[in-house]
C-alpha cells in the first residue's frame, strides 16, 4: 500500500515516511504510526502521520503484518 488513502491507515502501524527536510532527496524513515494527522480520507502525497518517536512526515509505505 502506497499510504494515499486514509482508511489503510492504522495507529501502530510499521510504515516508511518521506520527513519534511528530505522531501527533496526522498529519504525514507521507518517507524510505528503513532497519531494520524490529515482530516480527508485521502491525499496524493500520502497521508501525514506522527510517528510514536515524534517524527512526522508522508507515508510513503505500509508495510503488511501477519
């Protein structure tokens, strides 16, 4: 899943995130989706989450959990 839409998206979910300052080089950080941040239920850069460290950013991947 490519974390575009809202609804694929879960709290405690391992996800990559695009941060702010690497926008322009496309840096992926991973790490465990601690609160949603964007309102609409989808959005073309990818949906904006704070990670449970604190980071935010775009989701770039949602990795599947068994």
């Amino acid at each position: 899943m490519n974390g575009q839409k809202r609804s694929d998206v879960k709290v405690g979910a391992l996800v990559d995130i695009v941060l702010k300052a690497d926008q322009r080089t496309g840096k992926l950080t991973q790490g465990r989706v601690g609160r949603l941040l964007t309102k609409s239920p989808n959005h073309p850069h990818g949906i904006k989450v704070m990670l449970a460290d604190g980071q935010v950013g775009r989701i770039a991947k949602i990795y599947e959990e068994n």
